[in-house]
C-alpha cells in the first residue's frame, strides 16, 4: 500500500509500516524455494543459508551479535521473552508509558513514573534500583507519542547497580539511530511489520549474558539454540532483513510531521509530548473536548487514516494509559496518533491538513 491510495490516505505507519518492495521481493523468493532450515539435505542447507544471512543482516543493522539474536513472531513475542526469560531472581520496573506488549506479563512490576512530556524519571530509577536486583524495561521511543527515551542514561544506572535493562525498540529501529551495543541494554525487541517488512517475525536482540540466562518461552524442536521452538517462519525472516537493510532512518520525515502539526494547531490541537525528543515520524494531537474516536472516525470517512493509542485492540479505542501517565487528564481520551509512512507524500500532508481543518471546525463547534 502506498501512502496515498486511490482515495485513502494513510498515516498510521507506528500501527504498520507500508510494505516497502524490497521486502515483498525477498518473501516471494523465498516462497518459491522449499526447504525447512533444520533439515540436513540440500534444500534444508539452503534455508538455513537463507536465515543465517537474515540473521547477520537484522543483527549487523541494529548493532548486536549474530549469535544472540533470536527470531520471534514479532515484537509483542519478543518483549514477552524477554520479561519471562530474564526475570528470574530480580524485581521488575517497567516505566508508566510502556507498550501492553511489557504491561501485562509484567502486572506485577513496580512502576516508573514519566514527566509532562513522557520521558522516564531517571531519579526515580535510581532509587528503585539501591532496593535490589532488577529487571528494568523501558521503551527507546514511545508508540503514542513518539518520545525518545533516554535509554542508555538508564543503563548506565542498571550496569552500575548490577540491573538488566531491556529495551522495547520496535517503534524506533529503522526510524532513528538505534545501535545495541551502544545503548548498552541486556536484550532490545524489534518487529519487521514497523520497518516496512511484512508481519510475523520479529528479534530479540541479547548480550551474552542476558543470552546464556534465558529461559525459553515456547519450547519444542530446539530450534533458535534452544531459545525459541517451532520452524522459523521463512519468508517473513526473508522481508524483514530486506526491509532493515533499507530502513536507513526517517528524518526525511520530520518537516512533513512538522507541517501536519502546524496545520493541526493552525485549527485548534495541542501536540502532546512536543517538550521531548520525538520520533521523526510521529505526532501526538489533542482536540480538546472532541473524543479521540470521533477524531478517528470523522477522519476516515474524510479518506484519511489515523489512529488513537496503540493498534493493539481489536477496533478498541480507549483512555490512553501513556497520556495518562503524562498527567494530561481529559487530553487521554482526545488526542489521536499519526505516523507518516516511510512513502509519505507532501500531497498526504496537504489532504490531512484539509480533512483536519473541516473536521476540528465542524467538531469544535458542536463540542462548544
């Protein structure tokens, strides 16, 4: 899907990337071979050839080890492994802004509080971290709002108090700078569909500690060494090494996201998380007094695609728990999320800016 099709404009790329061609090249080839990688035969070898270069590829772009990255149905997969498979034996802090996909298999966490602008108390850390050991999960950027987070501050602070931080970098990677070794985290999820590969794979990227301590989450055939069992999903791998080798960052984005905000405020939004650094791509806008799912749909039947929170829930849209977290009241339930594609166009600003216009005019005055 391009970012402008036939009649529909679509800017919600943090829900799904548009699929770049390379990608879908890379799965078709693979779909036209057979053979499965733990198979010893001919066909077997090639498939394992196959997902070890994807493996080199994912892993070389986003600074980790070969060795240590292990291939998941997708980011959800991976932040789930990781909260399993490294926990035991330490306290859980997660930050307040954190993805469900951290939030629920870690309902029991303590919580780290964010500021007016979503970024990570580090103080507060600090001091949660003197309590004992501890498994610290904070996002790299948020999928709301876009906020950066300052992720290798944080690790800094675990290495010192001998915590493990992971990193949910699955709205970042291909769109900012992300290198693992330097961020200096334990274990870093990423997801293919985000950097315009196809759904259905996923990395955990680990450090060889973090990757000698992990307990698998499904077991079975041994595959991934024994960190993850069931036949690697091939085709899916294939596309998102292609699409991490083309996802070269998205600041190419950013005066696009800054002429939709303009355009957004010009007729009454507020851009929420504006105070910290934000991913290129994404924009967070408030239209006080007109619900989040009015926005949405109102928008859609104007031919252009956003969304409100995270594209998690079956069609759900509710109080954002990241606005929340933000301390910005009534604005959690209305503001919406839009994330410019990696294909995005001047001309989808331009119908955004229109449709938003109509839309905050006609739905201002009858919230008045």
């Amino acid at each position: 899907m391009s970012s402008h099709d036939d009649a529909m404009t679509y800017l919600d790329a943090n829900a799904t990337e548009s699929l770049r061609p390379a990608a879908t090249e890379a799965c078709l080839a693979v779909m036209a071979a057979v053979g499965n990688p733990s198979s010893v035969h001919r066909a077997g070898r090639a498939a394992r050839r196959r997902l070890e270069d994807a493996r080199e590829i994912v892993a070389a772009r986003l600074g980790g080890r070969a060795a240590d990255l292990v291939f998941t149905s997708g980011g959800t997969e991976a932040d789930a492994l990781a909260v399993h498979g490294l926990r035991r034996g330490r306290r859980v802090i997660v930050g307040a802004t954190e993805h469900d996909a951290i939030r629920v298999p870690a309902r029991d966490a303590t919580v780290l509080p964010v500021d007016r602008h979503g970024v990570a108390d580090l103080d507060v850390l600090a001091r949660l971290l003197a309590e004992g050991p501890a498994l610290v999960c904070l996002m790299l950027a948020n999928n709301e709002t876009g906020v950066i987070q300052p992720v290798a501050e944080a690790a800094r602070l675990c290495a010192a108090s001998g915590a493990w931080l992971h990193v949910d970098a699955v709205q970042a990677a291909g769109r900012i700078a992300v290198d693992f070794a330097s961020i200096g985290a334990h274990a870093m999820a990423v997801s293919s569909h985000k950097l315009g590969g196809p759904a259905g794979a996923g990395a955990l990227l680990l450090a060889p500690e973090a990757a000698a301590a992990l307990a698998p989450l499904i077991t079975g055939g041994g595959q991934e060494k024994g960190r993850r069992g069931g036949t690697p999903p091939l085709p899916a791998i294939a596309g998102f090494a292609a699409a991490a080798r083309e996802a070269n960052g998205a600041q190419s984005l950013a005066p696009l996201r800054d002429a939709a905000e303009a355009a957004a405020v010009a007729a009454g939004a507020v851009v929420l998380g504006a105070g910290a650094p934000r991913l290129p791509n994404t924009t967070c806008l408030a239209l006080p007094g007109v619900k989040a799912e009015t926005q949405v749909i109102a928008l859609d039947l104007a031919g252009i695609q956003v969304s409100a929170g995270a594209a998690c829930s079956s069609g759900k849209v509710a109080r954002s728990h990241v606005l929340e977290a933000m301390g910005l009241g009534p604005l959690a339930g209305e503001a919406i999320r839009v994330s410019l594609p990696w294909n995005a166009t001047e001309a989808d600003i331009a119908a955004f800016a229109a449709a938003y216009a109509e839309m905050a005019a006609r739905l201002s005055r009858r919230a008045a």
